[in-house]
C-alpha cells in the first residue's frame, strides 16, 4: 500500500464536519482513496482504514 500523503486532519464530535487532507484534496469519512483502501473515521488521532476487506489503524 502507498503512503498516503495526509498533510492536515480536522476532528469534531459531528461526523459530518470531519477530514483530513489527502495529497492536497478535502476527504470525508466513506471516501476511496486508493483501489481498495476506504477512510471508514477519523479518530483524534488516528485513521480507521480499510484495505482489502481488513481494518487498520493509522496514527497522525
């Protein structure tokens, strides 16, 4: 898997008015970043992903 290149990340308690920022783009949780590779949340700090059907965590 590629690095993902986030450069900033914004947590709020409203899910909604969550993102982080993916080389240089504005994504929510539920976006596509890669084949296969899903944002599923945005913790405080950390990434909840899903690559190929398996879950990870990736610390900010």
């Amino acid at each position: 898997m590629a690095r993902l290149g986030v450069s900033g990340s914004v947590y709020s308690d409203d899910p909604a008015s969550r993102f982080v920022i993916v080389r240089g783009e504005v994504v929510h949780e539920g976006a596509t970043l890669a084949p296969e590779l899903v944002l599923e949340q945005i913790r405080p700090h950390e990434l909840v992903l899903r690559y190929k059907g398996q879950r990870m965590r990736q610390p900010l």
